[in-house]
C-alpha cells in the first residue's frame, strides 16, 4: 500500500500538478513546472527569500503555478496562491495603460506640453532659467529631468494635487528627452494629468477602467481588513544570513488599510500573482481579455514600443522604455531567456512581471525581499524565468 502512494506522489510530480487548497474553496489544480519549485525552494532554504509565489500565463491558460515558503517567518504563517504582495513599482505599468485609456479617447497626448494639462508645471525651468518642455511621453519615459522630494516629503502628501504642487518647485536636472533617469514624481505627475483629464481620483479610475473589468479584485492601494489577513510581509537580508522584518518605505508608517494618503502611482499598488496575471494576459491579447476590452492593439502596440530611442535606460543592459514600462530591446544574462520586445517592471522589494509577446506567455514572481543589491537582477527572477522557459519549452 505503502509503495502504491510513493508511485502515486511521483506520478502526480512527473504530471506537473499541484493542489492548492483555498479557504472556503475547492482545491485548484494548478500546473507547476519542477525546476522552478526546486529553485524556489532553496532560495527560502537558503533564506534569501522567505517565500514566493511564481505564476507563469499565456493568453488564456495558466502553465505554472507555485507556492512555496511563509508570509510571517514569526508566526509560520505559509504563503498562499491569494497571498497579497506590494508590488511597488509594477504599478507603473498599470499608471501607463491608465494614460493610454484617455491617449486612445482623444483626450490625452503623449507629446503634448504637461503644462496644457497641469498650468502650474510651467514654473519648472532647467538650471539656466528656461521653461522645461516636458511632455507626458518625457513622464513616463523617465526622461523628464523631473528631481525627487527630498526625504519624508516624498511619501508625505494626502493627495496627487497636492504632490504635484509639491513637483512644482522640483529641478530639472537636465534637457528633457535627453537622458534617462528614474523619477517618481513623473510618474505620479501623470497620473495627477489623468485625475484632472478624467475628473476622477487616480484610484477610482484604475479600479473602474481596468481592475474591475479585468476582474482584479485583490489589486488595489487600500487594503481592507480582510485582505490584511493575506498580506506578506517584507523581509531583508542580514549579514549573518537572517532574514528580519523590513518596512514598506512607501507608506512612511501609515497601515495599507489607511485611505488618508495618495494613491501613489509610482509603486503603492497590492495584488496577487494572478490578479497581476490578468493584467498581464490583457497585454497579450492585445488589450483584451475574457470580452473586456481596454485598450485597442495600436494602443498597445504604442505603451510596448521603445519611446526612448538609443538612450540608455533601465537596471540592466539592453533595455529601452515604452510608456511606464521597460522594454527588452538585446536579451542578455538576466534577461537572456527573454525575446526582443518583451515588456515589463519590477518592484522594489523583489517582484517581477515580465510578458513575452513572441512566445506569448507572461512570467510573474511574487516574494517580499527589501534589500536586493538590484532586485531586476537579482538571481531569484533569473532562475524564475530560466527555469520555466527551459521546462516549458523542451
């Protein structure tokens, strides 16, 4: 009997399925690719991570699917598929769909002045007292020149208003179009450009133009009580190995159920592994997904496309910039199991999002790790997708 299970547990590993057990819910049988559960497992064994989710999607089929690891060391609290992660700066791409939506209606332009949309961005000059001709490609670009608040004041404001009233009086720190470098403030600029387009709060916005329709319910800038039951905490690596707790410096003290802050488009959303995957597989299908449509394909052909000509862009080599997003113009190392053209961000503390619009397939990476040297480079996003693309493809 005993020998009839061990073949039986073999046999259900060589299938590549796993059962996931919700709470309230059937199990979901899920497909799991064996070389990334074996590398995911000793990332948490070695405690470089405390745990991950990694998802891997085509346009409308899950080809991977894994959990492994804890959500709260200290309680031994396991990580599951519904697990909610801050996903940071993979919001951004979600920031720049929301800027297309209105590009697409006629009430938005990429190369327009932002100063047609926001009169008070006139105020912003280069160092030699001329107007800086900032347009709303140069925002999300990250070739605006536009310089950060300095230190509290950055996560400090209530709203986008009033943040944008804060970027006001920021430098620009060089001709924009000129040079690439990563701005915050630019990225929440446009999407103070969508509240005051739409008349809508940047959250309500994305909730109703994309989350909502794209059935993302766990994604969102304000959790609830509820949701906080599933939430991840953050961990960094110390010098001796440990892993300990580790803020979310986004929220500067505030708890995610509190609504007294800016919906921070820079990199204040949570979601899931496949509520991201949603997102994700909309991108593939070219902007629709389960008969929602968001954006057109020519609307996303233009967020993919690389806006930033031969400038130098992005945490590893060989990228350029779409809108909000990175685009991978010559794979290498990290990037290496990827095809030119694919498109997408991480985040601050280890998340990853990457879609192969060749191969068609998304790859996302869920953990909660605050002090990688470069999490875009980190080793866990690269056996992540070493690993999957060499076990889905041989």
């Amino acid at each position: 009997m005993r020998r009839t299970l061990i073949s039986a547990a073999i046999l259900s590993i060589s299938c590549f399925t796993q059962t996931v057990r919700l709470s309230g819910q059937e199990p979901n049988i899920a497909p799991v690719v064996p070389g990334v559960a074996s590398a995911m497992r000793k990332f948490s064994e070695d405690k470089e991570i405390a745990g991950s989710v990694t998802l891997v999607a085509t346009a409308n089929a899950i080809q991977h699917l894994y959990v492994d690891g804890f959500a709260d060391l200290a309680s031994k609290r396991p990580l599951r598929e519904d697990s909610i992660f801050w996903i940071a700066s993979m919001t951004k791409p979600m920031t720049g769909v929301c800027v297309m939506i209105l590009v697409e209606e006629g009430k938005l332009s990429l190369d327009a002045p932002i100063s047609d949309y926001l009169p008070e961005m006139k105020n912003l000059k280069l160092e030699d007292g001329s107007p800086a001709a900032i347009t709303l490609r140069h925002l999300l670009t990250h070739t605006s020149g536009m310089a950060e608040l300095a230190g509290s004041e950055a996560y400090s404001s209530k709203t986008l208003a009033e943040a944008a009233a804060k970027y006001t009086k920021v430098k620009v720190l060089f001709t924009p179009g000129s040079k690439w470098q990563y701005s915050q403030s630019s990225i929440n600029t446009a999407a103070r450009i969508v509240e005051v387009v739409s008349g809508v709060r940047f959250d309500q916005f994305l909730e109703d133009r994309v989350c909502k329709p794209l059935g993302m319910k766990d994604t969102t800038f304000y959790l609830s009580e509820e949701q906080m039951t599933r939430v991840a905490k953050s961990y960094k690596r110390t010098e001796n190995g440990n892993l300990e707790e580790a803020p979310n410096l986004l929220l500067a003290g505030r708890a995610p159920t509190d609504r007294n802050r800016m919906p921070a488009a820079n990199g204040g959303l949570f979601s899931t592994a496949r509520d991201y995957a949603r997102f994700c597989q909309m991108l593939i299908q070219e902007g629709t997904l389960d008969g929602a449509r968001i954006l057109s394909p020519e609307s996303v052909l233009t967020f993919r496309t690389p806006s930033t000509g031969e400038l130098t862009t992005g945490f590893t080599p060989g990228n350029a910039w779409g809108i909000g997003c990175c685009v991978i113009r010559d794979p290498s190392d990290v990037t290496a199991m990827l095809s030119p053209g694919s498109f997408g961000h991480g985040g601050a503390h280890g998340t990853q999002a990457w879609i192969d619009p060749l191969k068609g397939r998304c790859y996302i990476l869920m953990t909660q790790r605050a002090n990688f040297p470069n999490s875009d480079a980190s080793n866990v996003r690269k056996e992540f997708q070493a690993e999957a693309v060499k076990g889905l493809e041989k």
